[in-house]
C-alpha cells in the first residue's frame, strides 16, 4: 500500500543537499508503515532522486511521527 503523510517538514523551503537534513512526517493512514522510499522532485517536478526501500526502526501508526535522514551522498542529478 502507498500512503500520502501529511504534516512533512521542511515544507516550503529549499534544502542544502550537501548536508545532513532530516525530514519528518506524520502518518496519515489506518494501517501500520514499517518502511518508506523518498522521492525528490525538481521545480519542473522531474525526479532527481529516488531512494531504495528503506526501514523505519520502528513501525508507525496513524498519528505516528517518523523521521528520513538525507545524508550528504544523496548523488541528486
């Protein structure tokens, strides 16, 4: 299943890709979620990076807060 969270942040704001950053999200669904694949699009919303499956260390629940670390070697196009 793919589930859309809501509440994501940074929102509205550019990221330095050559630094560590972390994003965090609230779930936003009736089933549990126990890993995630980022996405990151361009201005002319073209995909730049596309992570692997990746775990959460521990499932999340709607409501629950989880949390992406983007590490310096993202190798955005």
């Amino acid at each position: 299943m793919i589930y859309q969270p809501r509440s994501i942040q940074p929102t509205y704001k550019s990221i330095d890709a050559n630094s560590v950053e972390e994003i965090s999200l609230v779930m936003n669904t009736s089933d549990r979620v126990n890993a995630y694949r980022l996405t990151v699009y361009d201005m002319g919303n073209n995909i730049v990076y596309q992570s692997e499956k990746e775990d959460f260390p521990v499932e999340l629940f709607n409501g629950d807060t989880g949390f992406i670390e983007l590490l310096p070697n993202i190798l955005l196009k």
